[in-house]
C-alpha cells in the first residue's frame, strides 16, 4: 500500500507541473488594437488590426512591414507557420492570399472556383500546398494553380463528424483543433492517427509537445511521456491570443501586444 501511495505521488509530481505568472519577465508592451496575430519560427509577429491590415513585427516588437487589401473582405486566419510564405485567409470572398517574407503578395487562390465556399479554415504544408477543410467534411491539399491535389472524406476515417476551428501542419502530420472534441491528429495523407481531448482554439507544436491556450493558463503537453506543464497567465480576462517562440511568450489583449520572456523549462 505504501509502495502504490509513493507512486500516486511520484505520478503527481512529475505529470503535473504549475508555475505562477510572477514567473514571467514582461519585455515589452506594444500599444495596439488587433483581432488576431501568428507567429512565425523565427520570432516575427503578424497583426492583423482592427481595419484589415496585416503589420508584420521583428522578435522586438518593432514595425518591419505592413500589408492591406481592403477589396478581399474580412481576414479571418492568417498562417505564418512559413515565414518565406505567409497565407492569409479571407472567408468572405473565399480567397487565400499568399505572402512573401517582405509581405509581397505572391498569388490569389480563390476557392469558389473550386467548388469550395464556406470553409472554416487552411492550413500551410510543407510540400507547398494548401490544407483546406469543407463543411461537407472532406479534407483536402489544393495548389497555387488552384488544382485540388488531394481529398479524403473524415467522415470515413471518424466515427461522427467534426467541426473544425484552426488548423495546422507538423512534422508531416496534420492537426485539427475541433470546437468540441479536442485535437485530432491526421498523417500526411489524411489518415485518422489519434485524438486529444483538450479544449481549445488554437495549436502551437514544439517537438513531441502540444503548447495551447486554455484559460487561465498556457498549457504543455508531451506527447510521449503524458506529462504536462501549466503556466498561469496574468490578466486572463483581457486576452484574446496567446503563442509562444523560441522561450518568448506572446499575448495579444485589448489595447497591447504583450513579449514576454519564458523561463520556465516547460519543455519548449
């Protein structure tokens, strides 16, 4: 009984760690009004404002670039998970705009002309194509033509069907974050591998670990030893986004842009 009571508390101690908010280091605060912002992997930051615009920013905070098409509608997702190919998402009109790394733009796909309106959300791949959900349920790879290179129906691989909120793509595989049922994870070419039963909007990946946002705290979870890491973040009720970058933590509120320094060794 001993024996089975020193490993409860072991399992407790290792799988299940808490830091406080006093442990971050705020390193700058940039005043701004945005809806929604990304990160790329080498610590630029992409805003897009409350009037459209894309403002791109270095790791600093500081304004290296700006984009705006007002003509495309309301951006709706923006991808900047390559930072030479920047895709930003405008549901109205079913347009994807794609960006280069000086916010040049690249090309226009519009998805009407494929037959696909209303799509919740894309996602880059590493092959130079595009994710693309369908509210019919089917999955898709589209190029820059547009040409649809690639369909697979979830509702033959999932056992009900699933709403997709935010997508992403990683080490070959793509995740899905569901507005209910959590993270499904899907190999390169569409195959169901598994799920994870966490809530929340969007998906960070860092190597065998799952980083997201669940309020009030900035969630770690390794995939491969099952343990998870909580930091609990100040000024919950103003967030509206939150990302981590190379040990940077990023929270966009209301007014500000907040850089924080991350260092806690939360497995990133």
């Amino acid at each position: 009984m001993k024996q089975t009571f020193f490993f409860i508390l072991l399992f407790l101690a290792i799988f299940s760690k808490v830091f406080a908010s006093d442990s971050l280091v705020l390193i700058k605060r940039v005043p701004l009004t945005a809806r929604l912002f990304a990160t790329d992997p080498i610590g630029n930051i992409y805003v897009i404002t409350g009037n459209n615009a894309l403002v791109k920013y270095n790791a600093k905070g500081d304004s290296i670039g700006f984009f705006n098409e007002i003509k495309k509608g309301k951006i709706v997702q923006l991808d900047a998970s390559n930072p030479l190919r920047i895709l930003l998402y405008y549901s109205d009109y079913g347009n994807i705009l794609v960006l280069d790394n000086v916010l040049s733009l690249k090309s226009t796909i519009k998805l009407n002309s494929l037959g696909l309106v209303n799509v919740p959300c894309i996602a880059n791949s590493a092959d130079g194509s595009i994710w693309v959900s369908d509210p019919a349920g089917l999955l898709l790879k589209i190029n820059n033509k547009p040409e649809i290179n690639f369909t697979t129906s979830l509702r033959n691989v999932l056992e009900k069907a699933i709403d997709p909120l935010y997508m992403t793509e990683y080490d070959r595989s793509l995740y899905i974050v569901d507005s209910t049922e959590g993270i499904f994870k899907f190999d390169q070419f569409g195959l169901f591998k598994t799920r994870y039963p966490f809530h929340t909007r969007e998906l960070q990946l860092f190597n065998s670990y799952l980083v997201y946002y669940e309020a009030p705290y900035l969630i770690s979870f390794n995939t491969l030893t099952f343990q998870e890491n909580k930091i609990m973040l100040p000024n919950v009720e103003d967030i509206k986004q939150v990302r981590v970058e190379r040990n940077v933590l990023y929270i966009l509120g209301n007014t500000s842009l907040d850089i924080y320094s991350l260092d806690t060794k939360n497995g990133q």
